[in-house]
C-alpha cells in the first residue's frame, strides 16, 4: 500500500476517532468549530466528507476500527486499521492453506463476539447488514474483526421500516429479508449461520460447480446438520481436509449454533448472544432450541425454497453481490 507522500493527488481531512477504550491514556481532541466570519464555500470546493459511518462510533477487539476517511475527486475511501492475515474467506476459498480446526472456533467465536456487541452493547444497535467471510478479517493472531459497515443500518431506522431495496451478498441472506425487505438482527445471525456452515464444511455460500441442487450451502447442509446431531456422525458433513482433526464436542456445538441461525424463521433464530455462550461452551445448547428440534423449522418448505434460490440465481446472473429494488415477494409467504 502506498504511503499518503507517494499519493498526492489524495486530499487527506480530518478524521472521525473511533471510540476508545476507557483505560486507554490516548485522546485526540475535536477538530475547532468553523469561523463563522469565513466566506461560504463556492460550488468549486471539493465535495463535503461524507457522513460518518457507524462504524465510527463503535469500537470492540472484534471489530475493524475505523482510522479516518479521504477524497479525492469522485472517490471516497474509508480507512481502517490495518489488519495483517487477509480475511477468512481467503483462507477457506482461497490459497490460504487449510485451516486448522482451533483457529476455525477461535474464529467463530471472535467473530460471534464483535456481531453480538454491535446487536445488543451498542446505543443504538447496529445491523451489519453484509456479514459474510470476505468481511470477517484476520489479525496477526488469527483473532476476528469484523469489517465493512458500508452497508450497516442503526437498528431504530429499521424497526418499522421495510425497504424495497434488498442489500447484501447472495448467499448469506436470510430469506425473510430477500423476500420482504424487512430487516432486523436476525437477518445478521443468518448470514453469521452461513458463516458457520463455511467454517465447518468447507464450502462456498453458493457453489456453481456442485450437483444441481446442492448449489446453496444452506440447502445442502439442512439434513446434515439434524442428521450429525441425531447420530454424532460428522463425517457427511466436515470438511474433509481437517482429516478428522477436530475436537467433538465444539464441532457439535458449531454444528447446533449453525443449525440454530440458518432456521428459516427469523424469530425461531437465537440472538448472538445466545450464539457466542454456545461456541464458548458456556450454556445448556438447549439455549438455541426455541422447543425445536435441531436444524429443523416448523415452517420450513424446502421445494419453496429451492425454487426462490433459482429465481435468486437468475437475478444474480452469475454475480454473488445481491442488489434489488424490485424483487419483492409477499411477506405472508413466511409465518413467524
């Protein structure tokens, strides 16, 4: 990455501080307020900084902080810190190497922490709105940050708010949402389900080169994930190059919190909370069971499904990046 001097056609302005820890002994004062005795701006001045993002009010070990923004000319660059290791899709998809089973629950549970605290610890709440493995990165300790708020929501602008424009990433969106355009936490701990799934089997969220059918990750996973349960047999299900070296007990336990997020009904999903006391190994999983049976969901018809996953296939045209303003089913086609 070039240094700012070898750039100097970017403008740098002032930054938005993430927040710091409170036992942190570092400050960084506000910018002074504007002379109100300046000329106003004439139409030739550079655009205004964009409005911060909520990430820029959040600050947690799990999260990716942000350091500052710059323009120049059309473009606007977030800049964040840097985080050494690439992402976890990289190391599962690409040529990362295989992924030792320790480091694949260390990520899950970071990253499970860093979703949790935007959910529930932050006023207001955040939705992430794009959770997915190219978003989750990696420091020089294989610890999680969750990155990319470009798409992130304050939970109370979306309460009562449905929106016509679906946004996020194919693959990882939770079906009520894709449907109606109603967004909530749940949508995220779908998206995190998928995540889940991506850490224990191996796969991509969708994959063009597997049988017709088994393209969806969530699709081909479903019987699986209630039949590893039931028997304890994972070997349908894990990924082959971890060669049977993983502990037992934590892969039912990702296995049951996978099961538990990817539930077709948004409300049957546990919280994240409730997701990163599973993966610590700190409560009963009965925790998740919302009095179901696992990876299972009373509402769940997966011919319609199917048949909505091709549709959504179509509308992709082969893009795995998911953006519609018309694509809007009838919400009653999903009971709560």
């Amino acid at each position: 990455m070039a240094s700012p001097d070898s750039s100097p056609s970017v403008v740098p302005l002032p930054v938005f501080p993430a927040a710091s820890p409170s036992n942190s002994s570092s400050s960084t004062s506000p910018p002074p307020p504007p002379d109100s005795s300046a000329p106003p701006p004439q139409s030739s001045s550079p655009p205004a900084p964009p409005s911060p993002p909520p990430s820029d009010r959040v600050h947690h070990r799990h999260l990716v902080s942000l350091v500052g923004y710059c323009i120049s000319e059309q473009q606007r660059l977030l800049v964040y810190d840097y985080v050494p290791n690439d992402t976890l899709d990289y190391h599962l998809h690409g040529k990362g190497g295989t992924m030792d089973w320790a480091t694949r629950v260390k990520v899950a549970a970071g990253a499970a922490r860093g979703l949790a605290y935007l959910h529930e610890d932050c006023h207001p709440r955040i939705i992430h709105r794009d959770i997915k493995s190219s978003n989750i990165l990696l420091d020089i300790n294989f610890e999680a940050q969750v990155a990319d708020f470009g798409l992130a929501r304050l939970a109370g602008d979306v309460n009562t708010h449905v929106s016509t424009r679906v946004m996020g990433t194919f693959g990882y969106l939770a079906p009520e949402y894709a449907s109606s355009g109603k967004l909530t936490e749940k949508s995220d701990v779908y998206s995190f389900g998928v995540v889940l799934l991506e850490l224990i089997t191996g796969r991509k969220p969708v994959d063009q080169s597997q049988p017709l059918g088994d393209e969806s990750l969530v699709e081909w996973a479903r019987p699986l994930l209630a039949q590893a349960l039931e028997t304890e047999n994972f070997e349908d299900i894990v990924d082959p190059r971890l060669e049977k070296n993983f502990v037992a007990s934590e892969m039912f336990r990702m296995i049951e919190a996978a099961a538990a997020c990817v539930r077709h009904s948004g409300p049957k999903r546990p919280r994240m909370s409730q997701v990163v006391r599973a993966l610590d190994s700190m409560d009963e999983l009965s925790d998740l069971s919302n009095g179901m049976k696992p990876g299972q969901s009373e509402i769940f018809d997966s011919r319609e499904q199917s048949a909505q996953i091709r549709m959504f296939q179509r509308m992709a045209f082969g893009s795995q990046e998911y953006s519609s303003d018309f694509f809007n089913y009838s919400q009653s086609s999903y009971r709560s």
